[in-house]
C-alpha cells in the first residue's frame, strides 16, 4: 500500500488520439457527460484529453477504470474501433 503525506493529491493526465477530429467528438461528447467534477476533458483537434486526480493511487484506479469504461462504451456505439 503505498501512503502519501497528507493534503498530498494523485494524477493522471489521459490523451486519446482519434483519427480524425470527427470521431475524437463523437467520443468526446458521449463522455463529457460523466465528468461530474472528477474529471475534467477537453478536446484538441482529434486528441481527447482527460485530467482526473484522488487522494489517494486506488481512488484515482477507481476513477480511471470507469472513465475508460465509458471510453469503451462510446467508441463501441460510434464505431471507433473498427475505425482505428
């Protein structure tokens, strides 16, 4: 178990690359939703970027496998992948 000192934060800074700018916003749109305060997204050209922390490495685990679940999700339903 790794402890942090306190008031200390963890991060993770995400970028998808899209192959285009068209799909980058479908994805990007189906997601943005989600953010709820624990993430904060933006899109530049066809690149998704994704910025979340935690206080602590399981929280932000945690916060990170259910945004890329979301991912997942809205590249399956905008057939990304078989685009990529």
């Amino acid at each position: 178990m790794i402890s942090l000192a306190r008031g200390m934060r963890v991060r993770c800074r995400l970028e998808l690359e899209y192959p285009d700018k068209k799909l980058a916003e479908l994805v990007y749109k189906s997601v943005k939703v989600d953010d709820d305060g624990f993430i904060s997204s933006s899109l530049k050209e066809n690149v998704l970027v994704a910025e979340m922390e935690a206080e602590s490495p399981s929280s932000l685990l945690h916060t990170l496998d259910d945004y890329l679940s979301c991912i997942s999700v809205a590249e399956k339903v905008n057939n990304v992948r078989s685009k990529r």
